[in-house]
C-alpha cells in the first residue's frame, strides 16, 4: 500500500501507480481507502480531475518514502536483488543499431543477472512511456526537462544517398518524419530562411524507412551524422545547402524513484556516450617542430 501510495503521488495519478504496479485501478483505489482507515486520515482529496494529497498525506508520504527505502536496502542486503530487477530503457532509432549495443552488452556483462529492456521509436514516443511509468529511462533528442540531463549537443547535417544529385534552383525533394519532428523543422526553417525552393517527396514513422529512401535517391534528409549508414554521405559545403542548427541529445529518468540499478545503467549511458564522440571527433593536426 505504501509503494503504491508513493507511485500514485510521483506519477500523477492512480491510474498510472495501477500500470506500475500491476493492478487495475479500481484495486488501487480500494488499497488507498484501506489506507486512509488504517491511518484514520484523509490522504487524498479531489481536485478538478485529479487528486491532491492532504496535510496528512504528505506526512504519510515521507514516512512511506524512508520505510520502503529501508525495506529495499534490507531486502537487497540479504537477497543481492537489485540485479534481477527490470531496467527498462526507451531510446530513438539512430544508436539502436550503432552505439547502444556495445554499450548496453558492457552494461550486461557488469550486472549478468538484470533484465534489460530496450524499447526502441521516435522521441514522443519513448517519452510517452516513460511518463506512463513503462520505462525507467529515455533517451532522445531535442527535448529536455527537469528530470534530463543533457549529454551532448551534436550537429545536424544534410544526408543523402552516394549518387544524389541537385541542380541549385530547383525544388529540393526532402525526406522527414511525419511532424511532429525537431529535424523536419530545422530543414524547413533554414531552407524557407534561404530562400531555396523545397518539397516533401517521402515521409516515414520509422528511421529505417527514411535511410531507404534516401538510398534509393528519392531526397535530402537532416540528421545527426552519428550512427550514419555507410551508403549514405552528409552532404558537404559544395552542395550549398544552409547551415543547420545544433541538436541536444539528453537522457530523461523517471519520475519515480530509482532502483540502483536504474542510476548504473545512466552512468553507462551517460559515460558511453561521452567516450564516442570522443572518439569520433576528428584528432587536432600535429604542429611541426619549431
């Protein structure tokens, strides 16, 4: 009852405590009335749609905190739990396949017994779960909050097949994502800016979708060139394409709180990530000796 009290305060709802903990919400709104009676308080009381937590609750609240801190530290010391608890990571499509893997393995090497999660789709998406309380972590581009740390900021480039071609003063065909999406919107703004001509020739949910099609020649696309298939190139100043802006790559946790686990896996990432753009920045040319 206590967890999910806690759950239902961090979340926002008790709706989302029932998804998190497994229960229909009708079984969770019984167990906070059993708890109101055992406390002989009221926890709770309406507001709009919603619920607001009561003098009593909050008290209640700090009280849940510390005893289920207190169980969880006493239950790992005697059962070395905290490896086969589920981390759960939501990311977007561009490291799936390039950098997360040598990364992730690393991190299940480390902790052999943890149940690693990995959910894969567009920003909104991943987001949407991790505040439906179905993810512990995120990690995406351009957007950032209170609970995300930002752990890099990368390029946007223009993309296009090996064979692309574009005669300036012509309509550039380009390649996005259905909007809402922050590369979409950073190509039309500098294009509209430059005043260069330009279309949609093919929209797509998922990034594989929008690499095959720049392959086969159908547009320009705007991304970061980190995880950048081999057949495809950034287009360089020669193509006369405007600059493009800058990008936040930043890693978002749960509202609720974390499990030790959950806080190793985000210095994995956060690490990880760091040491490949490292190693991916071009090194600085040796000055001659004097």
């Amino acid at each position: 009852m206590l967890r999910t009290l806690v759950f239902a305060v961090d979340l926002g709802g008790f709706s989302r405590a029932a998804a998190r903990v497994g229960r229909t919400q009708s079984a969770v709104s019984l167990q906070m009335r059993r708890l109101e009676q055992l406390a002989g308080e009221r926890l709770f009381e309406k507001a709009g749609r919603s619920f607001a937590v009561t003098a009593a609750g909050e008290r209640m609240l700090g009280y849940a905190r510390r005893l289920l801190a207190l169980n969880d530290e006493a239950y790992t010391a005697v059962r070395d739990t905290e490896l086969v608890l589920p981390v759960r990571l939501g990311l977007v499509a561009d490291f799936a396949e390039t950098w997360l893997p040598p990364i992730l393995a690393s991190f299940v090497r480390s902790y052999p017994a943890a149940r690693l999660e990995a959910h894969v789709d567009r920003g909104l998406g991943v987001l949407n779960a991790l505040d439906q309380g179905r993810l512990d972590l995120a990690l995406v581009f351009g957007i950032e909050r209170p609970t995300s740390n930002r752990i890099a900021e990368l390029a946007m480039t223009w993309i296009a097949g090996r064979d692309f071609t574009w005669r300036r003063g012509g309509s550039l065909p380009l390649v996005v994502f259905e909007p809402p999406c922050a590369f979409r919107a950073a190509a039309i703004a500098a294009l509209d800016r430059a005043g260069v001509s330009w279309h949609v020739a093919f929209t797509s949910q998922s990034l594989g979708g929008i690499w095959a099609a720049v392959e086969a020649g159908l547009g320009v696309t705007v991304r970061t060139p980190h995880g950048l298939p081999r057949r495809l190139r950034p287009l360089g100043a020669a193509a006369k394409l405007p600059p493009l802006p800058s990008i936040a790559l930043a890693l978002h946790r749960a509202a609720f709180p974390a499990s030790p686990l959950v806080d190793q896996l985000r210095t994995a990432l956060e690490q990880g990530i760091a040491s490949r753009l490292k190693a991916a920045r071009p090194s600085a040319k040796r000055r001659p000796p004097r």
